[in-house]
C-alpha cells in the first residue's frame, strides 16, 4: 500500500510537473514572438515619423522658408511713417508767428481689448480685474496726466464706444505718453504734431491756420497741413517731405521699440520757413489801433494796411475782425476772412487822386490853377452835388482835393476825358488782383469802357460805381510817394530751405504810373488835407497832422448799397484815409476804411484820428527823421 500509494504520489507529482513545463516552454515561445513583433513595429514607426520629418524639414527649409522669414520679420518688426518738420512762418525779423512741436495722439483696439481682458478675467476670477475695472482705471490716469486736455468721463465715454477702435486724445506731450502707456501697454500711441501760434490773434488772418490732416488714403502723407491763409497758399513749401523707418519692436507690441534697431528707409526732409515782410510789433500796434478805433466809432468792421513806400512791402496788414487759431471757439467764417486783400468797397473821395495825378499829368492843370466851382453839377440824368452848401467860389486845383470838392473834381475829370482817366484807374491798378499770393484775393470792379452809361463818368471819379481793397487802396498812394512807380505789394520776402539757403521771393513787376515830377507835385498838393487854417482854407484832416512832420494823404466818404432799397444809403458810409509818412522823404504809406461807422461820433465822422495814431508809433519805432520844414499854407478857395 504505501509502495503503491508512493508511485501514485510521484507519478502524480511528475505528471504535473511535466505539464508546467510544457506550458511555460508553449508560453515563452508565445512570449518571445510577441516581443520580436512589438519591436519590428516600433522599428517600422520610427522610420516611418524620421522620413515623414525629413520631408517637412526639406519643405520648410527649402519650400516655404522665404514666406516664413517674412512673416518672422513681420512680427517682430514695424514700418513707420515719420512725419516731415513743418516749416515755421517769422516776421522780417525771425520772430515766430507760427511753428510745429512733436505730439502724440493715444488711441485703443477696444475689439482686441475686450477679448484679451474678458479672457484673463475667465482664467484669472480670483484677481478681480476684468475689462471694467481696467478701463476705469486708465480714464482716471489719463485725465489726471492730461488735466488741460481731457477728463475722466471723457476717456470712459471714448472706452466704452460700440466700435472696435477709437482715439482717445490728441496734441499729448511725447514724455507723458510714454508714461500713460508704459502703465496701460494696451493704448497706441501715433507719432503727430502741432502748430503754435504765439501770438494768438496777431496776424491770424495773414497766416491763417494748420493742422493734423488725414484725410489723404495714403498713410504716409498724413501730417500738418494748412487750411487757410499763408499755410493754405504755401503747403507746398511748408509741409516738407515724409520719411519711414523700420523698427524693432518687443514682445510683438507695436508701442515697445528696442532701442538701437531703427533702420531708416527714406529720410523725412523739414519744410521751408517762411519769412515774411510783416514786422510782428508794428502788426500788433495796428491791429490793437484799428480794433479800438472801430469801437469808438460804433464801426461794423475795419481794415488797414501799412506799406513801406518804396518796396511795397507790407508791414502790417489788419482786420478789426479776427480769430485765434490757438482757440478753436473762434474759427468762424465771419473771422476767418482776410478781408483788406478779399473784400472790395466803393471808396469815396480817397479815389480822387487819381484824376489829381491825370490833371497835372496832362497839363490840364496845376497846383495853383484855379476854376469856378458851383455848389452842384448836372451829369446826364444825375445832379452831384458837394458836401456842404455853397455858390459858385473860385477854388485852387489844390484846393479842389483839400476841400474834397466833389463839383470841382468831376469839372476837372470831363477836360480829361473818360478815356484818359480809364487809363490812369487801371494803371494805378484799380480793377486787378495786386498779386500778394493771399488767398482769396479780389481784383474789385471797374465797370468795362462799353458799359459806362451818360452817368457813369459821373461817378466814378468821385470814388462811386467802383469799388477796391484797402490793399489796392494803399497802393495807389505808395505809387504817388514813390515818384510815380507802382511797385505791387508783397507780404512773402524769402523761403528758408531746410540746408539754410535763403530764396528770395521774386519782386514784383513795376510799372511807371506817372513821372516823378507829377507824383512829386501831386504828393505836394495833398499835404494841403492836413492844413489847419481859418475858413475856408482849412483841409479835410487836420487831425490827421503829426507835428513835426509833413503829411500827405486823402479823406473818402463813399455812400454804401443799402441793403433794403438797394440804392446808395443816406446813412451807411465806407470811411476812408491813405497817407503817406513823411511826405517830403516817403518812408510809409497808411490805408484805412471804416465799414459803417456812426457818423454823428467823432471818431465815426474821420480816420484820420487813426492814421495819425498809427503815424506816430511808425515814427518813433523807425526813428524817422522829422521833416526839414513845415508843410506850407496854401489858399484853397479864393475870394
């Protein structure tokens, strides 16, 4: 039994054994296999990823590098415009009346900005900071760097605009912007200038007014540019050409430039200065005179012109109304207007110098020739009548323009003839543009020769029916003060080009009025004005007088259109004066009208208060030598 069983036993035991073994050897073959496979596979793969690598690194080395380069270039660096310096615009002595200082405009992708704050805020809820919290934030900063340029309500209105860009301010100081975005990198910042004006009003309507356009489609011409006067007319030279550059920038943001990587592709060239005749003293005096004159006498406007009388350069050139181009309140169409070069009026008596110059030119007469002068004068259908009531006196030719003797002054132009005085108007330049170069000019009106009705030679003589500037008013006194040779105005004397060469602005063309001796003598006639002697040989502008000095010049009263029966005004009147200063060695011809004045003032009856106002500053300020002797007293009516 135990033999048996112990058989049993082992050959159990051995049978069991023997399947074990069997099964690890059946399992290790499987074992081994299965490795063998998983690693050819593993093999086949790893070919299979390099080959498939291979061929992207080939295609993007050799197939697509030169886009990706440039998109490369693309995000880390800018292109930008680089605005051109403005020109400044001097008066004759380099003082500025108007120059351009770098600015900064800020402005916001409010799209990307509400995507990248909403974005954070979702990854970011515990730091509480989300697109409100940001935007109020920089409204407040802004407007507490800003103070005199914007305010906290203003930002956050602009930041909370439904569209996906916005400017928020302008004309920001360079240093300032830096900070405001070194704080909020999400703000643009646009390279831009801006125009000062010093002087505020001082020659405003002369030089007018500039800035930031961007009305151009082309980017890079973006810039100061003028709109009206001087900076209108003369862009061309002011403006200047653009540059652009190419920078590096950080972190892909546009406001970040690294220093040192600015790579200049076309170099921005400055504007030209202009330098201009106007001498920005005598320019400030008049303006301040003729503003305070039109006041006193309740005028609704006034212009005046200072020319010097040999060169017809214009020291000063004003309109009562003006405007302030450092206060946009003030640009008006009313303001705006240049109005002694663009708006014409019927003159008055300032007119009759020039049948005075064609009566002596041609020999009709001479200063003492005398003729009998009633107190009025038929002319076709119209009876012309002087300014006061008087019969028949003998006068003095010079008396006949002292006395401002309408009949006497209409006898003398019917011995010239329509035709030789039509010569002489225009010769004077009366009917055409002066040429200035300021916008807008007008040429006024002389009625064509085949359109003169049988009354006409009856006006226009006498300053009606025709009609011109104070510029052309003056100018046709700076002819008589300078021995008959009209020189044309002009305000512009010089560009002053980026490298410093000075360009002298073409002179005008002159032309030969009359000779010397008629301009002399005429000029010599009309000291009488200013004669202040007992009745009835005094002038019409005693007050016009400066001690010291011989003064020729003319008075002019010429009725306005009434508005309403558009016929001449018994009421509205245009008052008038030219001098010249001195008239024995002519330094300066003075123009002035009056629009409307009240006539029952005294200072609405005569601007020849103001002529000699304005006399005696250009005397002392040019230390003008006073003359050798005084103007003599003349008989201008006869007993």
């Amino acid at each position: 039994m135990a033999a048996g069983g112990q058989r049993r036993t082992q050959a159990a035991g051995s049978a069991r054994r023997t399947y074990a073994a069997g099964t690890r050897r059946a399992v290790a073959k499987r074992g081994n296999g299965g490795q063998r496979s998983r690693f050819s596979a593993v093999r086949i793969l790893l070919v299979a990823l390099m080959v498939v690598a291979g061929v992207k690194l080939v295609q993007v080395q050799w197939f697509e590098a030169p886009s990706l380069s440039a998109a490369a270039e693309r995000q880390r660096t800018l292109t930008i415009d680089i605005p051109a310096q403005r020109g400044s615009i001097v008066d004759r002595d380099g003082n500025k009346l108007a120059f351009s200082v770098e600015t900064r405009t800020l402005s916001v992708n409010l799209k990307a900005l509400h995507k990248s704050m909403d974005d954070y805020a979702k990854k970011n809820p515990q730091k509480g900071r989300n697109f409100e919290t940001e935007v109020t934030g920089a409204a407040q900063y802004i407007a507490a760097k800003l103070p005199n340029l914007t305010t906290g309500p203003e930002q956050l209105a602009l930041l909370h605009k439904p569209q996906s860009f916005t400017y928020l301010v302008n004309d920001v100081e360079p240093s300032v912007a830096a900070d405001i975005v070194k704080k909020y990198p999400w703000i643009s910042v646009e390279k831009r200038a801006k125009r000062e004006y010093p002087g505020d009003t001082l020659a405003s309507n002369i030089v007018g007014l500039a800035n930031w356009r961007m009305d151009d489609p082309e980017v890079s011409k973006h810039n100061l540019h003028g709109v009206i006067g001087l900076e209108k007319t003369r862009d061309g030279a002011l403006a200047g050409t653009p540059g652009r550059e190419i920078v590096n920038t950080q972190n892909g943001n546009d406001n970040l430039y690294l220093p040192g990587t600015e790579h200049v592709l076309q170099s921005a060239v400055a504007g030209s200065d202009l330098e201009l005749t106007l001498d920005s003293d005598v320019q400030y005096e008049l303006q301040r005179q003729l503003s305070d004159y039109v006041a006193q006498s309740n005028a609704k406007g006034g212009q005046a012109v200072i020319m010097d009388a040999k060169t017809g350069e214009v020291y000063g050139l004003a309109d009562a109304k003006t405007f302030n181009p450092n206060d946009p309140a003030t640009l008006q169409d009313e303001l705006l207007n240049d109005r002694p070069v663009t708006t014409p009026y019927e003159p008055g008596s300032v007119n009759k110098v020039v049948t005075a110059t064609a009566a002596i030119d041609s020999g009709i007469a001479s200063p003492t020739s005398t003729l009998q002068v009633p107190g009025s004068i038929k002319i076709a259908d119209r009876t012309v009548h002087d300014a006061w009531v008087h019969g028949t006196q003998t006068f003095t030719t010079t008396g006949v323009f002292a006395k401002s003797s309408n009949v006497g002054t209409l006898e003398l132009a019917q011995q010239i003839g329509p035709d030789r005085y039509l010569d002489t108007l225009k010769k004077f330049g009366i009917g055409q543009k002066t040429g200035i170069g300021l916008p807008g000019e007008s040429a006024g009106f002389v009625p064509p020769r085949d359109q003169w009705s049988a009354s006409t030679f009856g006006n226009l003589p006498i300053g009606q029916g025709l009609s011109m500037t104070v510029l052309q008013m003056a100018g046709m006194y700076q002819a008589i003060a300078n021995d008959g040779l009209r020189v044309p105005p002009r305000i512009v004397k010089a560009e002053k080009k980026p490298d410093g060469t000075v360009v002298p602005e073409p002179a005008p063309k002159p032309e030969q009025v009359v000779s010397p001796q008629t301009a002399k003598t005429v000029r010599d006639m009309l000291r009488a004005v200013m004669q202040n002697a007992k009745s009835p040989n005094a002038g019409t502008a005693p007050s016009a007088a400066l001690e010291g000095y011989q003064i020729s010049g003319k008075t002019g009263t010429g009725q306005q259109i009434d508005p309403r029966t558009k016929a001449y005004s018994q009421s509205l009147a245009n008052i008038t004066f030219a001098g010249i200063l001195p008239a024995d060695q002519p330094r300066f011809v003075v123009g002035i009208r009056l629009d409307a004045p009240d006539t029952t003032l005294p200072a609405g009856h005569s601007a020849g208060p103001l002529f000699h106002s304005i006399a005696s500053y250009l005397a002392q300020r040019y230390q003008i030598p006073v003359s050798g002797v005084p103007s003599p007293v003349v008989p201008l009516v006869l007993p």
